[in-house]
C-alpha cells in the first residue's frame, strides 16, 4: 500500500525540481544550434537603397556584427544607444536586419533616433529571420572573417554587454 504513494510522490518531486530548475534560467541565455556554424547565405534589398541588394559572401574576411530590429520593437529602441556607441568605437561594421518591418517606419525611426547601420537590409517575410534562428528581435550576432557565427545575443544590447562580451570577441576574432 505504501509503495503505491511513493510512486506518485517521486515522480511529482522530480517534476518540481525540474519546474524549479526551468525557471531560475536566463531566457537570454537560450543556445543557439548557429553558433559555431556558417551563417546562412541571403542576398536581399537594403533599407535606404532599394535598387542594391547585399549578401553577407561580401563581408567575408572581415569581423562583423549583425543586428535585427524593427521599428515597432520597443527594446530595439532601448539598446539604440549602445548600438551608436558601437558604430563610433568602429570595432566593427555592423549590418542592420530590419526585420518585418514597414519600409517607410524604419526609415524615420533612422532619421529620429540616428542611424548606428553601415547599411540594413529589409527582410519583409522574416525568411532571414528565420533562417537565423531570430527568436524576437532585437538579436545581435557576432560573424567571424569565414562567415562563421561565433556569438548569439538575445535582447537588447548594453553598454555592459559590449564592454564584456562584444569588444573582446571581435578584438580575439581579429587576431586570427
């Protein structure tokens, strides 16, 4: 008679510790299966000049940063400064991923809040998103000079993020 609550009893305290262990992780610190692996190919318009399409084949050799937002991403608008700040430390081009956007939104949220992008591309179906593995935006990826993703960040960036994470990386990637 015993044994039939014990069962039970185990199998629910084993639940809670999974539940307890669930909930005191970082939803930011979800890993991402790209990291490590070539960042997928794409060639579509850029934001402020239709007619020109990039492809991330053309930043290879090169350290890059590549950010998705969207004009309607309130966090986007919160990690703008850190994004500035970025762009004037020149440690690397970074490459905007308007993503499900309105064109036109995009382009005055640019002209109001200072535009941090060597360029941005406009991914209007998400697909690159998507292909990324983009979870919500805003999400900044780390790109080596082999087109290998070496970072993943999830939410907005921070002074502190770039100070510890970003600037080291790029500066390590760099050397190599």
């Amino acid at each position: 008679m015993k044994m039939k609550f014990l069962i039970p009893f185990i199998v629910f305290v084993g639940l809670v510790g999974f539940l307890a262990v669930g909930l005191n992780r970082d939803p930011r610190h979800i890993p991402s299966p790209l990291v490590g692996k070539p960042a997928p190919m794409f060639n579509i318009a850029q934001l402020t000049e239709q007619d020109k399409n990039f492809s991330p084949e053309s930043m290879k050799g090169q350290v890059w940063v590549m950010n998705v937002w969207a004009s309607w991403c309130v966090a986007c608008r919160e990690e703008h400064p850190a994004l500035v700040e970025f762009h004037a430390s020149k440690a690397a081009p970074l490459i905007g991923l308007d993503y499900k956007d309105v064109r036109t939104d995009a382009l005055m949220m640019l002209a109001r809040e200072g535009n941090p992008y060597e360029l941005s591309v406009f991914d209007i179906s998400g697909r690159v998103g998507i292909d990324y593995g983009v979870y919500g935006v805003p999400e900044t990826f780390v790109i080596d000079k082999k087109g290998v993703i070496r970072y993943k960040h999830i939410g907005p960036l921070s002074r502190e993020a770039l100070v510890k994470k970003i600037y080291p990386l790029i500066e390590e990637l760099n050397k190599s």
